[in-house]
C-alpha cells in the first residue's frame, strides 16, 4: 500500500501529537548506531540551518543543541526521512572526542540483552561525564 507521502520529493516530517519526531543518529562514515533522540520543529530547523545536530530534550523539556556542555557535538552530513517521513535519520560526524554519548562513550548502544541481563560490550567511555556535566 503506497501513500503520496512514499514517492513525493516534498519534505513533510509528521510530528507526533506532542510535536516531535524521532531521530537515529549514525556515524556517517561506519554506519553505527550513536544515538536515539526526539526532534521538534525548531531542532529540526536549526540542524538544518547549522549543520549541527540539535534535539528536544523529553526529560528537561527544552531544545538542546548537542554537545553544547560537553564539546561532544555532531556535524550532520545527511538527513533521510523513512517512508512516511515518521521518523530520521542522522548522518554525522562525531566533533570533539568522538563520543555521542553522555556516559562519555561513542555509542548510547553499549550493553546487550543477554539471557533477561544487560551485559556490557566493553565500549569504554572517552571521557569522564564528572568532568564534563
């Protein structure tokens, strides 16, 4: 079943009922995983305005731009859109020491689901979110 929005060139991004879409963010140079985060209509203009990767914080509701404390930020190379423009992904480069995530490592994927018990993948972070945060 094909709707309009499967084969238009237009950008329509559906945002959820509470403004927001979700967004993948991945290495643009491997392809892994970085990040999960939500976007609304104003971090979603300024990404693409700045090439900076800026988000809506559920938790502290409020816009943040990535790496705005850290220095950990993300240069965004490509935006793709699913088919029914529900969902993002983030193509970017890693800025600063490379670690996307707040525990100070590269991916926010570092455990696995082993037998009911997260198991961790021996990513180790980069840096100490103590000093950082």
């Amino acid at each position: 079943m094909s709707s309009d929005l499967d084969e238009t060139t237009a950008f329509q991004p559906r945002f959820d009922a509470d403004g927001l879409i979700p967004a993948i963010v991945t290495d643009a140079g491997d392809g892994t995983v970085l990040m999960f985060a939500h976007m609304n209509a104003e971090a979603l203009r300024l990404t693409l305005e700045t090439g900076i990767a800026h988000f809506w914080s559920r938790s502290r509701a409020k816009l943040w731009k990535k790496g705005e404390t850290s220095g950990e930020t993300l240069k965004v190379e490509q935006v793709l859109t699913d088919c029914d423009q529900d969902v993002l992904q983030i193509k970017a480069r890693p800025q600063g020491l490379g670690a996307a995530c707040h525990t100070g490592r590269r991916s926010c994927f570092y455990r696995r689901l082993d037998n009911g018990k997260l198991v961790f993948t021996g990513a180790t972070p980069l840096f100490d979110p103590k000093d950082v945060y």
